[in-house]
C-alpha cells in the first residue's frame, strides 16, 4: 500500500469510527453542563480542550504502544496475530450491524459509569475534571475502540511503515467530531439539536461502524495474503 493509500485509509474509515453515540453523547453533556454554569467564553474553551487533550493523547500513546509492539514481533506470531485480530474485527462488525437491525435504539452510557460521567460532566464541570473525564471516556471504551486501534496498527506493522505519526494522525482523526459539535456550539447551535441528531442517527453510526469493523478486518486477510502489497 502507498502512502497515500494508508493516509486515505485512515482518515476515510477513522472519521466512519470516530462517529460513536457515547463520545458524542458525552461531550455534548460536557459543553451543555458548562454553558448551564455560565462559564466565561475562556472556561468553556478550557473545559473543551482539556477534554480532547486528555482524550485524545490517551488513544496516541495507546495506538503507539501497540504499533512498537507488533512491530517488534516475528513474521510467524504477526501473521496469527492478524488472522486473531481479522476474525474479531469482522465479528465485532457484524454485533454492530446486528444492533442496526434488531437493537438499532438500545445503548447508552453504560450504568455502572453514570454517576461518575454525569458527576463530571454536570457537578465538576471545570479544566481539570474535564482532562480526568476524558480519561474516563477514553478508558470506559477501551473494549471498543481497542479493536480498531489494534487493526491500524497491525495494518501498518504489515505494511512496514514504522512511524508513529501515524498513530497520531488516527487519534486527531477520532477528535474530529467532537471538535466539530464544540465549533457548533459556540457559534450559537443549541447542545439539545446536537444531542437530537445523535439520536436520530444512532442506529445508521453503528451501521456505519459496523461496516467500516468488517473493511478492515478484509484488509488485514488481503495483506496476509499478499494480494495489497
């Protein structure tokens, strides 16, 4: 694969990924509870970066652990890894796309995390409770999202290009959203329309994610078998 192939790639299937109900849900609640508290324009702009940053270098430094990892694996132990890793995404795609179906409105923030989330995004909403809480969401989510950081990164330790740029790249990629609704916010677009159309394009996320889960899965078994160089 070129280069151009693999930035296409991740930033075309990173903005599909990046499109998840909870983080939206999340820091949508996150910028509704600071405007609530009637936070001076330089708060509000603390509260939202602190939350990114946080976010944001969490899944970095996760995506470069893990590409240094499988980078330093033998040919044998990366080829089963990524046939593990194929076989879970593409699973992992068709939960996603059986939900569309079946459980297109179940979902939400996951119980035994809703007091601390909405302790942080309501009660403590300020800079430092902001980075802790982007912490929380990066973590809470992990089982998630590892999945496809795992993919990106067995992807790139396939192909062979080593830098960790583009781990970085993917995490910037995943704020995308979440940059775009504090954009919106501030320019006067109320947090309840935001959080509206989260909800009335719930299902089609997970559609969308579910699909884009199965792509890559197909891309590791074509680099395993040697047919994307």
């Amino acid at each position: 694969m070129s280069s151009f192939s693999l930035f296409a790639l991740f930033v075309v299937a990173g903005l599909l990924l990046s499109l998840n109900p909870f983080n939206i849900a999340l820091f949508a609640a996150l910028i509704a509870g600071a405007f609530g508290k009637n936070h001076t324009k330089t708060m509000i702009h603390g509260v939202a970066i602190s939350f990114l940053l946080a976010y944001g270098a969490f899944m970095a430094l996760f995506g470069v652990a893990l590409l240094e990892i499988l980078s330093s694996a033998s040919i044998n132990l990366l080829n089963w890894a990524g046939l593990i890793v194929a076989t879970i995404a593409i699973l992992w795609g068709l939960r996603f796309i059986k939900d569309f179906f079946w459980y297109g409105n179940r979902g939400g923030v996951p119980r035994f995390i809703h007091g601390t989330l909405h302790s942080y995004t309501v009660k403590k909403n300020d800079p430092f409770s902001a980075a802790i809480l982007g912490f929380i969401a990066a973590t809470s989510s992990l089982i998630g999202i590892s999945i496809q950081i795992i993919s990106f990164a067995l992807i790139l330790a396939l192909v062979k290009p080593y830098s960790p740029a583009w781990m970085l790249l993917l995490a910037v990629v995943f704020l995308v959203p979440l940059v775009t609704i504090f954009v919106f916010s501030l320019r006067g677009i109320k947090v309840s329309a935001i959080l509206k159309w989260k909800e009335d394009n719930k299902a089609m996320m997970r559609l969308t994610i579910g699909l884009t889960h199965i792509v890559l899965g197909w891309i590791i078994l074509l680099l395993l078998n040697g047919v994307l160089g």
